[in-house]
C-alpha cells in the first residue's frame, strides 16, 4: 500500500499544518523543516508529483499564490527578500509539487546552498546545450498546440 502524501494530508485537513493563506486552488504551510523561520511551502490542493504534471490552468493561480506570498512573507517578517524554488523529482523530499517560499536577507548564509557553479566548456558547449532546449521547447509547445 503506496504511503499517504503528507502535503494532501495537510491540505484535506487530516494532518495540520501550520497554514498562513489558503484559497480555492492552493494551500500555504509553513514548513516543518525550515531554512529560515518562515519558510512557507506552497502547494496546489489537487495531487500532482511534478511541475509538468500540473495542468495548465493551475499553473497561473499557483504562481499568483507565491508571488503574493513573496511579497508578504519580507513584509511580516521584516526581511530584505525571499528566495523561490521548486524542486521537480530530484530533491523532491515530498512527490506533490510545492513552491519554496523562504525568506531572505543579505548576510544570512544562504551561498549556493542548493547548487555547485559548472561552467561550460566552451563556446561551442553553450551553443550545444541552447540549440537542444530551443529544440525540446519547440517540440513541447508544438505537442502542447496539436492537443
């Protein structure tokens, strides 16, 4: 038996979560874990794992969420800014997807503290590695218009 998703939990209310916004397609928590106080995990109240997942009439409303949350988590907690991330699989501790909202000042530590900085090769490294997303961008938005 597959274990319950922890975030659809927190937001069908069997397990709390300490929620600082909620509306009808998103849910905000602060996280049990988190990099700084206030550490806001934003969520859509449908189940998808993955960015990609979610259909694309809640990627806009998702999006909305955090960047209302952008601006009020600075202002509660009088920082500088915040810092958004999402994770898509790969240190994706919980598979639903969730945005990171966290908060953020000059001095705080935070330095590249989710990536090491690789450069690339060369010129011809960049023009390869542009030229094959231009490509899978082109390919998607080509599936995404033949649907």
């Amino acid at each position: 038996m597959a274990k319950p998703c922890v975030f659809c939990e927190i937001v069908s209310g069997a397990k709390e979560g300490p929620t600082v916004y909620q509306d009808a397609l998103t849910v905000a928590f602060l996280d049990h874990r988190p990099l700084f106080p206030g550490h806001v995990l934003l969520v859509p109240r449908s189940h998808h794992e993955l960015l990609a997942d979610l259909p694309v009439d809640q990627v806009g409303p998702l999006f909305q969420s955090a960047r209302l949350l952008s601006q009020a988590v600075p202002a509660a907690l009088e920082a500088e800014g915040t810092f958004l991330a999402v994770n898509n699989r790969v240190s994706q501790s919980v598979p639903h997807v969730h945005v990171h909202v966290v908060p953020r000042r000059k001095g705080d530590g935070l330095k590249g503290f989710f990536w090491p900085r690789v450069s690339y090769r060369d010129a011809a490294h960049l023009e390869d590695v542009r030229s094959r997303i231009e490509r899978a961008v082109a390919t998607l938005v080509t599936s995404e218009q033949a649907r």
